[in-house]
C-alpha cells in the first residue's frame, strides 16, 4: 500500500495550519531598571517577588521569565532585568501598570520596551526645532455662573431627548443646550455637586459633559453601569452594576481599564481628572432570610473635604480610605461590632472660610454611628473624631428598634431618630436625640414624641427642623388608594432654656414630604406618590420679620410669624425640588412612576403657578446646582445693609422689559387690524369686480351698490342717557 508521501499529497495547507508560530521581534521583552542589586544567593526569592508584583497587577508571568544579568567582576547583578511575556499586548499592559510601580522602600520600577534601546541609541543629534501647535482656549467649565441676569439652568430629560433651559423672566427662558446627537442617555442624567459636569448613563459607562457648549470632558467605562455617586468636591466618582465585571482580552489594558483583580467586584472609584480607576469592590447585601436583597446606596460616603471615603460591612466594621492612593487610613478598619450605620458631618461656612484661607491647621473631620442592642450592653451613638479616631462622645440608648442618622447642613446639630419599643414590644414611639455639636461636651436635647415620625428635614443654616407624624392604622401597610393621615409639627431652639420648643403642629394633612428652601425661612409641604392627594402648600416661618437672620426672638413672637403663602395642586406629582437660589420650586411627575399627566411645573416661593408643561414621555427634572458662595460674610452683611442700591438696577431691568412686552403686544395688535382691514378692502374689490357679471341687470346693481355705500358712510353715534330716580341722605350716629 502506497503512502501518503508516495502519492504526492500536497500537505503544505495543513502544516501552515497548525505551525507552531514564534513571536517574532522583541515586543513582547521589558527591561525593568531598579532592581535591588544581589549575589548569587539572593537570586531565586528576587525573581519569585519579582513574578509576584507583576501578578499582582494583573501581567501574570514565571520567575523563569526573568532574566539578571551579572557583573562579573563584582558578582552581583546589574540592578536590572530582562522579562519575556507571551505576547506584545501582555507587556504594554505591564510597562502600562508597572511603570513607577514602588517594589520596596528603597526601590521603584522604571519600565522599558527592549526594542526602545537601538531606537534611542540611534537618534540622530541633529536639532530639529519642534512645530508650535496651534493654542486652544478651554471653555470655563463654570462659565453659566456668570450669568449677567443671574438666571440658573435646569436640565429635562424626555423620551430620548435631553435638553437644557434658563430660568427668568419670560423672555429669558432660552434653550442653553439642545444637541440631541451629542449629550444623550440610555438611562438618566445626574448633575455634579457643584453644577460643573453632567454626567450620561450609557450601556458602556458614564461620559461627563461640561462648559457652555456641553462638550465631552471625560469617559468612564464600566458596562451596565445603573448607579453613580460624586464625591462633595467633584474630584471622585463612583459607579456601579448589577452585573460582575468581567475583563475581556480583546480590551486595551491600563490605568483607566479594569484588571483581572477587578474581576467580580461591582463598585468602581474613579479620579475624575486623570480617568484612572483607583480601587473596585463588590457589593454587600443585606443577610438574613427576611431581609430585602436590596443594597445600600451610596455604597461609600465621602467626607466633606474628599479626603476620606468610607464603607460600612454591617455587624462589623467600617473601613476609611484615604484619596487618593485607596489605601486603608491606618492601615486597619473600624472593628465596632454590630455597626449598622454611619454618616459623616458636614463642614460649615466657617470651616470652608478656614480652607480657603489656607490655615496651618487642617480641618479636622467627624463621624457618627450607632450600634444595637447585643447580649446586655445598651444601643449607643458615638462621635468619632478623624483621623484621629478619638471618641468625642457617646450615648446610650434603651428599648431601640431602629435608629436614623440626621446632619443639619452646616454641622451644627446631629438629630438621632430612635424608634423605641415598649416592653411588650406590641406598640413603637418615637424620641429625637438631639446633640449640639459646636458647644463644649456635646450635649444631648430629648424631643419626645408619641406618634411615628416618617419624615425629619433640618432648615438649612438654621436651628428649626420639621418633622412629619403619624398615627394612622395604615401606616406601614397602606393599601391601595388609602391616604395616610399625618400632622407637621416645627420645633426651634430655645437658647433661653437651651432646648428645642415645639413652634406649630399642622393636624390632619396628608402631607408626607418636606423640603426645605436652600436659603431657609421658607418651606414646601408635599404629597409625593399618592393617586388621590397631590396637594402643595407653601408656609413662610419669618413672615412678620424682616431679619431673617435673627435667631433669638422674644417670647412673645413665638410661633407669630408662622404663615401659610398659598395652596396649589399638581396631579401625580412624583419629585419636589428647590432652585439653588430658593426664589423657586419646581414639581415633576415622571413617567417612570406613572404615565397620567407626565410633565413638570415651576412655582415662586408664594405657591404661584410661573410656567407648566405636559409632555407624553416625561421622566426627568433637574436644577443645576451652584457652588458656595465666594463671598465673605461681611461682604454679604454690607450686600444686606445696601440691598435697595442693588435692587434698583433689577427694578429697572423689570420695568423696561415690561414696557417693551407692552409695546410688542401693542405693535402685535395693532398688525393683526392692518391685516384686518387690507383683508376687508380686499375682498370688497373682488367683490366689486364679481357682482357686475352676476346681475342681470346693471342698473339695480348700481343702484343696490351706491346704497350700500351710503350706509357704509352713514356714522353711527351712541348716546347713554343717566337719570337720577331717587336720591336721599342717611345720618349715622
């Protein structure tokens, strides 16, 4: 039997096929410089490290893929090494990630591609001057705050369509942006902190826009991305996705990309500035076979200054990071055992005035957590002093079901809500602890309350807060079209007695949201989410004082200058938020909630209706926020005293576009009886031309004609006639 070979098979197809291809060039070698200098005996724990950092960062290799070289005068290495990767994409990743990499204390990695030797030793030496690029201005990315009328902006998200509006008076009520091919979203939209980006949800991850003309700033790719979080100082973001990360291979590799650590994790932090990925997690839910397998979000909280993120594993500990390295802030976490939540507290005016200034000394951050009730030891509240992590104050806790964690915006006052348990267990009520942190060993203010409290909101930059309560059957079990019965009740602190005094209770509303103004003093009671109840009320708590900053008043004028502004009324209304300057209020019902009536509606701070739209599709309503205030608060002391000279040339400006909205409308009326009456003479004319051809006899219609004109000249004049009936006085003692 004959073989193959002596067929004259043509094999040369099958062995390219299955040829075993070397890599060709040296692409794939690194020369990685500072390395620790060794003998011979050192040599196979330096290699196996080595293999161990480039591992660790995802570029896996062997200790037989290194090489040292030796001086063989000395007998010691070089101080540098050859590496050999699989492949040139796995050594771009690894120059990428390891590149300035730190190996020990006295050494850190300095990354080349061996091919980049002959290709700089043999430059030419000859200078060649470079070409100067042409400059380019950036666009202020906070340029809208320079607005000359000092409108604010609001984004819309509709259908596929995102658009962005200023708000003022009507003739200033512009389209800012409107480019539906380039600032879009699959998902939503989500202003920054302070106003200066827009972030995009898209299927790949998060694009940022930002300056007057909304230009792409910055992409983050996370796929599926669902959630995002800002850091208060817009340097960090975080994202997150229902789905594990997964690396692909086909997916360039480097700072701004995930690694195959990041493999599983759903949380990813990210520098906003440089794109590069900082750390990644995996989510933590809830345990226990009752509970909801929903996670808590923000999954991290930020402290105010961006120095410090942290994260809470229930029952365990919280871990703090430092930014922006991710390393653990002491390199150990919180044990506290039981641990079920925290928040930090937030700077005020006076701590912002110190970092602007600069001060030597750095502003100091604190946290507040609370842990139940385990074996015999009591519930507790502590205040955590950072990073110092010195407990500044603690307090015990009795008979505790649940516990919520309220900061006042300026971090004056720290309200615990404790919902207490009878004995029996059988009923709940409700007590407010109430510390005041800026005062000498923290005390504690007791508020006791017999109904439920559903809803706690601390007045901005003020010592009054507002609490909506219940003790409605249904609460907690609320079935359908069943509206629960609350009352407001607002409390002020009452330096005389140094506690908190109930000002006002509000009986018998249905309202179960309240939100404050961001300048204080005035306040929105809404019904939020009810198929039967959407009513608005607008309260003023200073109406009868000019001074608004007045903290103290006398006795007497307790509860006096309470006073409702106005009621009004908005179907299905599903948001409430105020505009950064407090002057309005806008209400939303999205179609994410319903689809009856979607739309939105703006209001003054008295409950006037300015402006409402319906749109099928509706989804989103957003106020562009703005950042603090630059000014010192005795410039803005002096703007107060002054304010008349400032609101003169604003008088002027409303007095002038109201004289032209009047001339406009006048030279409007005044065109459309022109257009009347050229219509008028110019159907007369077709008419005139017409009728003669009609008639059959000439003279009637000239005749029927000139009597028409003569009724035409006819002037018609009405005469009123007065005539006194009866008229008599009447004294009146």
């Amino acid at each position: 039997m004959a073989t193959p070979h002596e067929l004259d098979i043509d094999f040369s197809d099958i062995e390219e096929k299955y040829k075993v291809r070397l890599e060709e060039g040296f692409d794939h070698i690194l020369v990685v410089d500072g390395v620790p200098v060794i003998d011979k005996s050192k040599l196979e724990k330096l290699l196996a490290k080595i293999a161990k950092e480039f591992t660790r960062k995802g570029a896996a290799i062997k200790p037989d893929d290194v090489s040292v070289p030796w001086n063989e005068k000395t007998g010691k290495s070089n101080g540098y090494a050859f590496i050999e990767f699989r492949n040139a994409d796995a050594a771009t990743y690894a120059l990428n990630e390891l590149n300035g990499h730190p190996f020990d204390a006295k050494h850190t990695f300095l990354v080349n591609r061996f091919t980049d030797i002959e290709k700089f030793a043999d430059l030419d030496e000859t200078y060649v001057e470079p070409q100067r690029e042409e400059y380019l201005t950036k666009e202020h990315l906070r340029a809208w705050l320079a607005d000359p009328q000092g409108r604010d902006q609001y984004v819309t998200y509709r259908g596929d369509e995102v658009s962005i509006r200023w708000h003022g008076r009507p003739s200033q009520c512009e389209v800012a942006f409107e480019d539906n091919q380039n600032l879009r979203t699959e998902l939503y939209v989500s202003w920054s902190p302070l106003g200066t980006y827009i972030a995009a949800l898209y299927r790949q991850g998060i694009r940022l826009y930002g300056g007057p003309s909304f230009q792409l700033q910055a992409r983050f790719f996370h796929p599926f991305v669902r959630l995002i979080d800002f850091s208060p100082c817009e340097q960090y973001l975080v994202t997150w996705s229902h789905e594990p990360i997964v690396v692909a291979e086909n997916i360039p590799k480097g700072p701004r990309s995930f690694s195959t650590e990041d493999e599983g994790n759903n949380i990813a932090i990210w520098d906003i500035k440089t794109g590069h990925l900082l750390r990644t997690f995996p989510s933590i839910l809830p345990e226990g076979e009752g509970a909801k397998k929903q996670m808590a979000w923000p999954a991290l909280k930020w402290s105010p200054d961006d120095k410090y993120t942290a994260r809470l594993t229930p029952g365990q500990q919280i871990s703090v990071y430092e930014l922006p390295s991710m390393g653990l802030q002491g390199k150990k976490s919180l044990k506290i055992e039981g641990v079920v939540d925290f928040e930090w507290c937030p700077h005020g005016e006076k701590e912002r005035e110190d970092a602007a200034k600069a001060s030597k000394k750095p502003t100091e951050n604190m946290l507040a957590y609370w842990t139940p009730e385990v074996a015999n030891q009591p519930a507790r509240v502590t205040l955590l002093d950072f990073p110092g992590r010195t407990v500044l104050r603690q307090k015990n806790l009795f008979n505790v079901s649940e516990c919520k964690l309220y900061w006042q915006n300026q971090g004056d006052f720290l309200c615990v809500r404790v919902d207490r348990h009878t004995k029996t267990k059988k009923s709940i009520f409700c007590n407010l602890e109430i510390f005041r942190v800026r005062e000498k060993d923290f005390p504690v203010e007791v508020v006791e309350l017999k109904d439920t409290v559903t809803d706690f909101s601390w007045e901005p930059k003020g010592e009054r807060f507002a609490i909506v309560s219940s003790s409605d059957p249904n609460l907690g079990n609320p079935g359908p079209g069943v509206t629960i019965k609350t009352d407001i009740s607002f409390y002020q602190l009452d330096r005389s007695k140094n506690d908190f005094k109930l000002l006002r209770t509000l009986a018998g509303r249905t309202t179960n949201t309240i939100r404050w103004s961001p300048r204080g003093r005035h306040v929105v009671l809404a019904t939020v989410g009810s198929t039967s109840k959407s009513e608005l009320e607008f309260w003023d708590l200073d109406f009868n004082s000019d001074d608004v900053v007045k903290k103290d008043p006398p006795k007497e004028e307790w509860n006096s200058g309470i006073q409702q502004l106005g009621v009004a009324d908005h179907y299905g209304v599903t948001d409430v938020e105020w505009d950064p300057s407090g002057r309005y209020l806008a209400t939303a019902a999205s179609a994410w909630t319903h689809t009856i009536e979607n739309g939105y509606a703006i209001w003054d701070f008295r409950g006037q209706e300015i402006e409402k739209r319906l749109l099928d599709r509706f989804k989103q309503f957003l106020w562009r926020p703005r950042a603090p205030s630059l000014l010192t608060k005795e410039q803005k002391r002096t703007i107060r005293r002054n304010l008349k000279e400032y609101a003169r040339a604003f008088d002027e400006a409303d007095a002038a576009e109201e004289t032209s909205v009047s001339a406009e409308l006048v030279a409007q009326r005044k065109r459309a009886v022109d257009e009347w009456n050229a219509w008028r003479v110019r159907v007369a004319e077709d008419i005139a031309e017409i009728r003669p051809e009609r008639e059959p006899h000439g003279g009637a219609a000239a005749a029927r004609k000139e009597k028409v004109e003569e009724e035409e000249d006819k002037e018609e004049i009405e005469v009123w006639i007065d005539e006194v009936i009866e008229q008599f006085e009447e004294v009146v003692e």
